[in-house]
C-alpha cells in the first residue's frame, strides 16, 4: 500500500516517516508539506519524493495519507484527503474545535475513507499488560485514577492558541483521557481545571491540573504540565495509578528504562527499551486499511479527548467544575 | 528527678507513646504523668519512663505540672486542651488541631486568655527531608514554584483505639487526619491559598478504601496536587515534587531510603503507622524539643495555634469541596 505524509509541523512526523519506511508491506511514496523547504528536506531524510501541491500528492495512487500538520489545520487537511478518497491517520489531538472535529468524522464517513487518531500510547507493551492485568479483575473494581502526562515545553506552534488551540491543557490532556477510555470503558462526565502560565514567558499556559468525574462513581485527576526543565533526564512521560477495591496499579508507561551517564551529555539521561509504539501504531493503521477492518481508535474517540480539554478551559475560565454535555 | 519542665501526656496510643520515647532524650523536659483509658497502655509508658498513672483531669488539675501534651483522637482535642489552658498549662496538640474551626478557635481563644503557648504537632515541618527541600525552594535553586505533586499513605485505614478513624465525625478521614500535613508543609512553602477543590472515595461506596486528591491553587500562582491514600499499595510512603521555573526536585521515600526491611507477620499491625528512619533524631523528638526550648526560654521553631487552624481551614475546605462538588474558595 502507498502512503504519504501531509505536513512535518509536528514533532512526531519523523517517527511516522521512519515506521513507513520499515513496514513491509508499506511504499512510503511522498512528503507534502505547506512549508515548501520542509517538506524537501523531509523528502529527502527519508528518500521520498517531494509534492510540491497537495493536489497533486492527492490525485497521485497513494491510498492513506498521514498528517502531522498543526492542530489547526487537522480538520482542512483531512477533509481534503477523504474528498480524494484516502485513508487518514492524523496526529492528536483530533482537532481544536468540536465542529472540525465533527467535520472530519463526517468527511471521512461519507467517502467511506477510514479515520484514525495517532494515539499511540494505547499500543505500548506497558499499556497492554496493565489492561490485561485490569481485565483479569485482580483489582475489582475501579475506584479513581492518577494520571500524569508531563513533558518539556515544546515552543514553536505548540504554545500559539490559533494554531494549537491552547498549550499544554490542549496538547497533554487527550493521550491519557483516551488511555482510560480504551483501557476502563468509562466516559468523561464533568471537567474541574486549574492551569496558568507559570514557567515560561509563553502566550499560552504551561501548566494543567484536572480533576474529573466519569461513569461508573470513578474520578480521576491529570497533570498536564510542561514542566520538565532542560535537565531533566528525559522529555517527559505518562503515568497512571488506578485504585479498585481490591488492589492498586501503578504504571509508568515509560518505565522500561535504565540510567545512563556520559561525561558528553551535561545530564544523566534515561535510555528507553520499551518498544516502538508509534511503529506499531502506524503498522495497525496500515493493516486496517490493507484488510478493511475497522480502526482501532476512531475519530469519535479523538473527539471525546478533545472535548475533555476543552471543557478544562472552560472550568479555568469559571473556577468551577463544566458538564462535558454543556460544551457539546 | 530530671531538671526542665514537667509534662504530663493525655493518650497514650501511637502517637502519645512517639512521644513518651522522644521526652526520654529531651534534657530538659520529664514526662511525669500518663493518662489512658487503656490500663495496659499506660503502663506500658510508665515502666518505660517513669511517670505514674493518673487520670486526664488529675494531671491538669496538678500544679506541679507544666506542659500538657495532647495525643488523644482528634475530637477530643478540644476539650483537653481548654481544659490544660485553663488550668494555666502550656498545651501541645497534635495535629489537626481539631474537628472544626469552632473548636480551634475556642483553643486559641483558651491558650491567649491563659497566656499559654499552644503548638500543633504538625511534624512534617521537622522532617529532614522536608526542610531540606524547604531550604531548596527558598535559596531559589529551582526558581519560582510553579506545580507540586505530592503523596502521603499507602497503607490500610488504621486501626485504633475504638475504631475512631474510621469514624468520620472523630477524625474528618484521610483528608483532615493525615493529608493535612502536607496541605500545612505546602502553605509553610508557598503561603496562602487560595481556592481548593477535591475529590475522594468518602460518600461514594468507601467501605474502609479512602483514597483523595486534592488541587490548591495558591495565590502565589503555584498549583499543588496532594495524594492521600488509606488503600495499601505497599505500605506507608511519601512522595514529592516540585517544579519551578528554574529546575524541578523529586522525592520518593520508597527509592531513597538507606535502609530496607521487611518483616512478614500473620496478624497485621495494629495502630496507625508511624514513620521511622535512619535519622540522627526522629522528627517527633525534634518538634518537641522545639517546643520545650521555647518554653524553657531558648529557641525553637513552633508551629502555633494559628498556623494549626489555617492548615485546618485549607482540609475543611477540601472536605467541603468533596462533600458539594463545587471549588471552594479561602
Ligand atoms: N503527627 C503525626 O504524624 C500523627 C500520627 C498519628 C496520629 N496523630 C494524631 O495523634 C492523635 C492520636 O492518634 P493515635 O493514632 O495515637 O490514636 P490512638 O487511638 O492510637 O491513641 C489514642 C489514645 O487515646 C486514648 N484516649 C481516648 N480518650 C481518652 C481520655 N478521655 N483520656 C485518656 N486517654 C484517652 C485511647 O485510649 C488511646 O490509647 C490524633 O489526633 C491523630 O490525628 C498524629
């Protein structure tokens, strides 16, 4: 199957190029990219061809495309590949308003295109072995949940409202909303958020902490900070602990690592064995669309993330907890 | 006889035998007298140290006596420590200082009236640790604060004397008991706070699983999540960190400690856990010792009547938060 790749605005597109390319079944066939130079630099990292058009990438055999652009531009992106009838990987978040998000679920049904969220999280070993260890029932039944998603302040875009859609509430909420959905079955019901700009001379925040109510009687909190200096050992990470009323999981989803110290670097550093998770990731994506299966994670689960976020500006704006069905 | 200030302890339990242990070393003080409702409790302190059995209202009715310390459940605090006041006593109370603002306020009130000191044991202020990171934060080698984490607990609801933990209206559970230290270590740091809104297991199906977590939201700007937790996962054990605009310092007792033991015993502990550790003094030692010098016309650090009751004020405010699902405002 041939892929391509709209836009290297997100960080994450390397890693996305790199598992195309080492797919089997998979011809990574071209790089779009509206910053003109990007893109041929990208192009040629990856010894793919460089479309100097969308359009022209588009009209070309490929069957999915997948899209690292800003947030922002999630929504016109998609809703041009599904018109060209391609499948769509896009980078989370889905998109930064209910009504793109919407837009796109739509766009991709009715060109009967498949829609996936790149939330790769759901597909690292840690992850799989925790849900297996919460289906099993060892820990009875879940009474709350600690969540973490802490990382670096990212810069560029990331911390610019209107291409983001705000800082690190937008960008660090959705990764472990959707890990509890798919790994518990429980649905987000009210948002409290406190956030601010603390750290860094940023137009948009810096630091996030939510405090949630789900089905099921469970609550749940989630640091969405940007807080890891420069020294910190590595970029950031994902934890969960979830209390049930016969035992206690502790994750750290990043966890498989050991400690490197090299007088080179000016800091100790954690070297990670975890597995490649956006490679299987992009591998599941592929294979659904190769077999016409259904994608794991779908657009209306990139849009119960979003709305978590965006019911945690609300709730800063008003200093009180939101319904997640007022901002519907 | 040891010369100092004469104490006479009121509870026995595993706090007031903590602190039976630290007046042993404490040069200037001798705990002379011990109450408990338990007999075998009592004198258990007594061959140990000393001091006679006596009941509550003997001690406080002596006038040989110059310290009352207070280590029975916490709705109990009030009226021991009115009493101790009253009877010109100087008092030490362990934390929280009551179940309520109305009590602590009668307490205040109690101790300025008598010209008595009043301290709440708020001991967090005196463990290594914790200074050591106090100092840390305020010598700016992590800049402004900008978001803390912090975990108290891990082991099973405590059993103590008449279940009283257990019992919400005695001890306001997890949040007031025990998470309050890290809510007064938290406003020791960072100053007041300004809005509170928590969540926790109490009112849903608790069934002796309590386990919250708190946001502060101070009005220095620097956002505080506090864990508490009376579900085992391994035992007691206390986490934190803290970001800042200039570097980040985290702490896990469970990977730092310079010594680790495990004993496996069939009956399980009774008593709530009380912290130990390879210190050059325990803690509790130090914080009563604090007091004593004070008393005794030397210096020390003490953590008074009115920084227990805005320690006190910030968990009610988060039992209000749990209770109306609402933020609650300080
Ligand atoms: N600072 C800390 O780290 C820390 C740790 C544990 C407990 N505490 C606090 O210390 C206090 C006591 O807690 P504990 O765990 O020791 O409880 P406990 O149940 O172990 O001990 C309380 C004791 O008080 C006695 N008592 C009750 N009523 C009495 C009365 N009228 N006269 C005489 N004795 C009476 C009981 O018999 C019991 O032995 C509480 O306020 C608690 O919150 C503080």
């Amino acid at each position: 199957m041939k892929v391509g790749m709209i836009s290297f605005a997100h960080v994450h597109a390397g890693a996305y190029a790199s598992a195309l390319n080492g797919i089997p079944h998979v011809e990574f066939a071209g790089i779009y990219d509206e910053d003109e130079a990007r893109g041929a630099e990208a192009a040629e990292k990856y010894g793919v061809a460089h479309f100097k058009s969308l359009d022209e990438m588009l009209a070309s055999d490929i069957e999915a495309v997948v899209i690292c652009s800003t947030n922002a531009d999630h929504c016109h992106y998609t809703v041009k590949a599904a018109e060209a009838k391609k499948h769509v990987l896009v980078e989370k978040p889905i998109a930064t308003t209910i009504e793109d998000a919407k837009q796109m679920i739509e766009a991709c049904k009715k060109h009967n295109v498949k829609l996936q969220i790149a939330f790769p999280v759901r597909y690292m070993p840690a992850m799989v072995e925790a849900k297996r260890i919460v289906q099993s029932g060892q820990l009875g039944r879940i009474l709350a949940i600690k969540g973490t998603n802490n990382g670096s302040m990212p810069g560029g875009w990331f911390v610019e409202k209107d291409k983001s859609g705000g800082g690190a509430v937008m960008d660090h909420t959705v990764h472990v909303v959707d890990i509890i959905r798919w790994m518990l079955g429980l649905e987000f019901e009210e948002i409290y958020a406190e956030y601010d700009r603390l750290i860094y001379d940023i137009p948009s925040e810096d630091c996030g902490m939510l405090t949630m109510e789900l089905t099921g009687n469970v609550f749940a909190t989630l640091d969405t900070s940007w807080n890891r200096p420069k020294s910190y050992p590595t970029w950031g990470g994902v934890t969960l602990t979830l209390i049930g009323t016969s035992g206690v999981l502790e994750m750290d989803a990043f966890g498989q690592y050991y400690n490197v110290y090299r007088d080179e670097a000016t800091k100790a550093e954690w070297a990670n064995f975890g597995g490649n998770m956006d490679y299987i990731l992009v591998k599941d994506f592929v294979d659904a669309c190769i077999n016409d299966k259904p994608v794991k994670i779908t657009g209306e689960d990139g849009l119960r993330a979003l709305e978590v976020a965006l019911a945690a500006y609300e709730s800063g704006r008003i200093h009180q907890p939101v319904k997640i069905e007022d901002i519907r | 006889m040891k010369p100092g200030l004469k104490v006479g302890l009121i509870g026995g339990g595993a706090m007031g035998s903590t602190h039976a242990e630290a007046y042993r070393v404490i040069e200037n003080a001798e705990l002379v007298a011990i109450a408990d409702l338990i007999p075998e409790r009592a004198q258990a302190i007594a061959s140990k140290t000393g001091a006679t059995i006596r009941s509550a209202n003997e001690i406080i009715g002596d006038p040989s006596i110059d310290v009352i310390d207070v280590c029975v459940p916490t709705f109990l605090h009030r009226d021991f420590v009115v009493k101790a006041a009253e009877a010109g006593k100087h008092v030490f109370c362990e934390k929280p200082m009551a179940r309520s603002l109305k009590e602590a306020e009668e307490m205040k009130a109690a101790c300025d009236k008598a010209g008595v000191k009043l301290a709440i044991g708020h001991v967090v202020r005196f463990f290594p640790e914790y200074i050591s990171a106090y100092h840390k934060v305020k010598n700016d080698q992590i800049g402004d604060v900008a978001v803390v984490r912090t975990t108290r607990g891990g082991f099973a609801l405590p059993t103590a004397w008449n279940d009283w933990y257990a019992n919400y209206e005695w001890s306001g559970g997890l949040v007031l008991d025990m998470i309050i230290h890290d809510f007064d270590y938290l406003r020791w740091l960072l100053g007041p706070v300004e809005r509170v809104f928590a969540k926790s297991t109490l009112g849903r199906d608790y069934n002796r699983l309590e386990y919250a977590l708190v946001t502060l939201k101070f009005k220095s700007g620097a956002i505080a999540h506090v864990e508490g937790s009376w579900v085992n996962s391994g035992g007691f054990h206390t986490r934190f960190e803290m970001a800042g605009t200039k570097g980040l310092i985290d702490y896990d007792s469970r990977q730092t400690s310079p010594i680790k033991l495990t004993v496996n015993r069939r009956d399980g502990t009774p008593g709530v856990p009380v912290p130990t550790g390879a210190w050059e003094e325990s803690p509790y030692t130090t914080e009563l010792r604090n007091f004593i010098n004070v008393l005794d016309g030397k210096e020390g650090i003490v953590v008074d009547g009115n920084e227990g009751y805005e320690s006190l004020r910030i968990a009610l405010a988060a039992l209000e938060s749990i209770e109306t699902g609402k933020a609650v405002l300080l």
